[in-house]
C-alpha cells in the first residue's frame, strides 16, 4: 500500500466512532415513556429506551452525548446519558413542559412551561433551572432559539402570536401576532426569517427576525403543525396533521412546491445534517415517516413507540 492510503487509513481508525458513523434520530414516544433511536444509515430502531412517564420536547447536545427530554406529567426535564443510555440527571422544570430548544453553543436547554405561561431555561454545565422568563401568550409550546442565540421563539397555543425573548436580557421584547394556535418553529440558516406553523389557521407565517413583522402568509395543508428547514435555506417543510401530509416551502417564492403523504397525525419532524432525508412523527400511526427530499418521495415507515411526538436528529 502506498505511504498516502496507509496514512489516511491510519487517521480513519483514528477518529473516534461516533464521527463515523451516521447519524441517529431519536424519537420521544409519550404514549409509551420511551425513546426511539434510529440509525439513519439504516433506517432501523437500534434500541428503546426509557426517557419519563410522557416525553415531548428532546434536544442533542452538540457533542452528541447528551439527550434533554421534557417529561410532562413529571414537570421535569430527564437528561439522558447517549453513551450509556441510561438517564444521568432530573430537573424539575414547572407544571407541563413541552417542547424543547438548544442554544447554538450547547449551553442551554429552553423548555416551554405550559400552565405557568413562561420558558425555564437549564444550564447543561451542571444541569440546574437557572432562570425563568415569563411571557405573555398562553400554553407555549415551542421555545427555539435563533441561530445566533441572540433570541428565543415561542408559540403559544392560546396566544395566536409568537412571544420573542432577548436572551442577554431575559425577558421578552416583542410580541407578534399569526394565526390560531400557532405550533412549530424554524429559522432560516442566516437567521433572517423564522417560519411558525398555526394550526387552527392552515398557515405558515414567515417572520422577519430583524424587525419582527410577518413578511409572508403561505397557506398550508389542514393542521399546519411542524416545522423543519433544510440546512441550505431552500426549502422549508411543514407537517399536515389533519391532512397526513408534508408539504415543501421554496423560500425563494413562498411557493409550496410538493405534498408529500405520510403517516396519521404527522407532528414534530427533524431532517439529517446533509439535509437528504426528513424523519417525521405520526403521532396516531406510531411511525415514522422517512422522506428523500431529492425527489420528495416517502422511503418507507419505521415503526415506533406509541404516539411519537417529534423527531431530533444528531
């Protein structure tokens, strides 16, 4: 063997497995108190795991090591050790949790609390409730950071409007109304426009981030829930509930350009980093949809947990 192959061979075996390997999607099943791990590579579920009495909201930890999960009738959040698989940690959080963000660096972890109307935010350093910023609309249900970490989103189901946190200041600057019942979030790469789906309105509302003014209305399938956007900016999907369909956003025309069926009650959704596949929950199928976002076809369904509620890939 040449010196060159023999040497990237030996920086191959080198690297640590988990930069090798494909990534997982992990799914929370609140019907069942598990989570799904599935190998992207092989669309398979490699393992289930015990994640509380009803987990929601999940985020990753840039590393790949942690996984944060809200389990709501315990008002905490489990973290989860991924190289053991086995829960490290509980904090309580307030009464219902749903879903959950990570800040860009890995630090934070935002949970939105539903019965109180605010957002807990945890330190991952130590993994304790570090504060809490209240907010206006009520039953939120998403709180996403902005890619730059700057600002914190939350939709709040009885709100018809998306709350805006300043995270330096710790307390909410603006308040934009949408649609009813406005559900999930997603920010463009740049971070110049955050997408919200509303439910009861059949809408995506595209806001603009700099002055927080709604910029586009695009009408979406029956029950516009989840948000996922895809690492180049292009397309963003949204999730049908009522429908049992995605549909595909061109975020160059506001134009919806594909409709894609997949399971019953499809929610929460997450695409792999390269963007090729889009992995989503049917809530009352108990699957997961995988999507090749090349050709916007459905590869096939990965049976699951009961009542899966969202998808994170890492």
């Amino acid at each position: 063997m040449p010196a060159p192959a023999r040497l990237l061979c030996a920086l191959l075996l080198a690297l640590p497995q988990a930069l090798l390997a494909a990534p997982y999607a992990y799914v929370p099943n609140e019907g069942s108190g598990t989570m799904s791990i599935i190998d992207t590579a092989t669309d398979a579920v490699v393992a289930e795991i015990a994640a509380g009495k009803k987990p929601r909201g999940t985020a990753v930890s840039p590393d790949g090591r942690w996984l944060y999960v809200s389990d709501q009738p315990n008002n905490r959040l489990v973290v989860i050790d991924l190289a053991t698989r086995s829960q490290a940690a509980s904090v309580p959080l307030g009464e219902s949790p749903e879903g959950v963000g990570m800040s860009p660096d890995g630090r934070w972890v935002s949970a939105a609390i539903e019965e109180s109307n605010d957002v807990a935010f945890v330190d991952t350093r130590d993994n304790r409730l570090a504060f809490i910023v209240k907010v206006r609309g009520k039953n939120p249900e998403h709180a996403e950071f902005s890619p730059d970490g700057r600002l914190v989103f939350v939709s709040a189901e009885e709100g018809s409007a998306v709350d805006i946190i300043d995270f330096a200041q710790r307390k909410e600057i603006a308040k934009v109304p949408v649609g009813d019942r406005p559900r999930g979030i997603g920010f463009l790469p740049d971070g110049s426009r955050a997408y919200v789906a509303s439910e009861n309105a059949n809408t995506v509302y595209v806001l603009d981030t700099a002055d927080f003014k709604v910029v586009a209305r695009i009408k979406a399938g029956v029950r516009s829930n989840g948000i996922a956007v895809h690492p180049s900016g292009k397309w963003v999907y949204v999730s049908n509930g009522g429908d049992g369909t995605v549909s595909v956003i061109d975020t160059g025309t506001n134009a919806i350009v594909a409709t894609i069926p997949v399971g019953k009650r499809p929610w929460n959704m997450a695409l792999t980093p390269d963007g090729k596949k889009l992995y989503v929950a049917n809530g009352r199928s108990n699957s997961v949809s995988v999507i090749d976002t090349v050709e916007n076809v459905r590869l096939r369904d990965i049976p699951v947990g009961l009542k899966p509620w969202g998808v994170v890939v890492r």
